[in-house]
C-alpha cells in the first residue's frame, strides 16, 4: 500500500468519525433546548446531567472482530449503531419518559430501536431506557442520516450502572457471585429509592400553600 493510500484512508476514517460526532452535538443541542425550555417555561428542570462519548477506534475494532462484521465503513455503519452515545440523567423516572416522548416527536428524527430496560431490567438488575435514534445531519455534500444511542436513566440508575461498570471491568467480567448477589440487591434498592423519591416529590406539589397551617400572626 502506498503512503497516499495510507493517507486517502487515514481521512476517511477521521471523515466517518466525524459524521458520529456531529450527529451526537445534533443530539445534545436537542436536548440543551428542552432543558432550557423546561426551565425558563415550567420552571422545572428534568435533566440532571448529560454525557456524550464517542466510542474509541479501538473499542470500535474489537467490536467489529467480536460480532464478526465486516471491516469495511459501510458494514460497520450498519451493524455497530453506539458509535456516538449520549446519556441523559433524569431525577425521576418520569422525567425519563417525558424526555424520551419529547425528543422521539420531533420530526427529524428517526427511532430505529428502543430498549426498555426500565420495564423489564437486565437480569443483573441493569435498568435505563435505550434509543437508537437516527438524526439528519447537512454536511457540505448533502444530509446524512447518524444513528445515535441515547440512554436515558434517573440518578439512582446512573450510580448503581457507574459501580456496576467499574465492578465488571476489575473482575474483567468473571464478577464472584456474593458480589453479584449485592448487586442485584442494591438494584432492588435503587428501584425503591426511585418510587420514594418520586412519591415525595409529586407530594410536595401536589400540597399547596393554602393546605400548610397557617403561621401565627404575630401582635
Ligand atoms: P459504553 O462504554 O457505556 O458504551 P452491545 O452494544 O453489543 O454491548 P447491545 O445489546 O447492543 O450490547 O446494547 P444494549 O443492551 O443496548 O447496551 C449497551 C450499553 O448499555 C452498554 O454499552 C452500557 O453503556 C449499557 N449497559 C447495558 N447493560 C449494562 C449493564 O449490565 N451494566 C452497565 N453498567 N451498563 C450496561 P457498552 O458498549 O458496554 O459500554
């Protein structure tokens, strides 16, 4: 191979990378704005916090190899639909859904799958629910379609998935089983915790300042 074929495919790779980041900024410009709407309109803000990653060429690679796909751009374009990710944290799981129904409305975009693992968690106990949305992105030579993987998830989910992860990874996936046990358990947990903390808070809006005593009046 030649130092320009090196190089002709050196910038298709950075031209198919960047086709995945500009889909996942369409994606959280999406969502900056119904933040900010949400906000300044209701006076309430459902988003906790949002992150976006690219996946790594190297996590890229192994995923090819793994799933025995073919190692051309358009075969990985395809079949691998999590290049660009974006995760939204809710505080509750309404707000999960709300923000869900709000962005898969929108006209230009495209819902290619959805995971409800919220309605039916992982058997680890793994709840949040999973997009694959498809997005137009206008490039110089025309609109493009992106796949992106939106995963929207309430802080509880957030922290029990964020030691899970970091429990997986240390145990390269061969995690003992007392320790899976107590995962599953704090899982059970975390889905308590989020009925409490909703119940709470439609009980705090729901009591209005008339129904509080009144404070003594003072002379
Ligand atoms: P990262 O670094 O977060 O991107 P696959 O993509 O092939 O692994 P599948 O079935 O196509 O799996 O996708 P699925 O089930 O929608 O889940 C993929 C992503 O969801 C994972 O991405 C995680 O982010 C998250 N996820 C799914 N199951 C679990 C789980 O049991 N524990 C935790 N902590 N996260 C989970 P990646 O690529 O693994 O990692």
């Amino acid at each position: 191979q030649t130092i320009t074929e090196a190089r002709e495919l050196r910038d298709e790779f950075q031209r198919f990378l960047h086709e995945y980041e500009f889909g996942m900024r369409e994606i959280e410009t999406k969502i900056s704005i119904l933040r900010d709407e949400f906000a300044h309109h209701h006076s309430y803000n459902p988003i906790e916090h949002v992150k976006s990653r690219l996946k790594t060429p190297d996590s890229i690679v192994e995923k090819v190899a793994r799933r025995g796909i073919e190692p051309d751009f358009d075969s990985i374009r395809e079949h691998i639909t999590d290049i660009a990710g974006v995760r939204v944290t809710c505080s509750f799981v309404a707000d999960v859904y709300r923000l869900f129904d709000l962005l898969t409305a929108q006209d230009d975009i495209t819902v290619r799958i959805v995971k409800d693992y919220i309605a039916r968690p992982k058997a680890n106990g793994y709840r949040s629910l999973h997009a694959i949305l498809e997005v137009p992105v206008f490039l110089s030579s025309g609109p493009i379609m992106v796949p992106v993987e939106v995963q929207f998830r309430t802080i509880a989910m957030d922290f029990w998935a964020s030691l899970e992860h970091k429990i997986h990874y240390k145990f390269q996936g061969q995690v003992p089983a007392h320790l899976v046990d107590s995962l599953t358990a704090a899982a059970d947990a975390a889905t308590e915790l989020d009925e409490r903390m909703e119940q709470l808070h439609r009980e705090a809006h729901s009591t209005t300042l008339t129904a509080l005593p009144k404070p003594p009046i003072e002379v």
